[in-house]
C-alpha cells in the first residue's frame, strides 16, 4: 500500500508513522471526494480498518475545513 500505489510517503504535509497511508488522493481525484471518505470512515460493517484508517488518514492529508469536519 502507500508506496507500491504511487504515493511518496516523504512528501506528504504531515510525517508521522501511521498504521495505514491514505488513499492516493494526488492521482485518483475519486478519493478527493471529502464525502466519500467520509462514508468509508464510518463505515464499520463494509470497510476493513485499515481502510477506514487510510479514509482518516486522506482526510487530514487533504487539509480543508471540510476534510477536518469530516473527521470530528
């Protein structure tokens, strides 16, 4: 993940080690979509964790007002 989908991980906004990189938002503009990231987020029948991780973690990359609601 992270890397092997194209994602420099060293470029990203914040350097911290988490336990799921986040959707590669910078080539797929689908995962840009604050809304749909916000449903995977939350859902905790049909995502794994990991996912959902990697929806919270593409959300605080994003870095909108939008984005930050979505994560509260």
């Amino acid at each position: 993940m992270g890397e092997t989908e194209g994602i420099d991980l060293k470029k990203l906004r914040f350097k911290t080690n988490d336990p799921a990189p986040p959707f590669n938002y910078i080539t797929d503009a689908s995962y840009r979509d604050v809304a749909r990231m916000q449903e995977i987020l939350l859902d905790n029948q049909g995502h794994s964790l990991f996912d959902r991780y990697r929806a919270m973690f593409t959300l605080r990359d994003l870095y909108t007002e939008e984005s930050c609601r979505a994560i509260c």
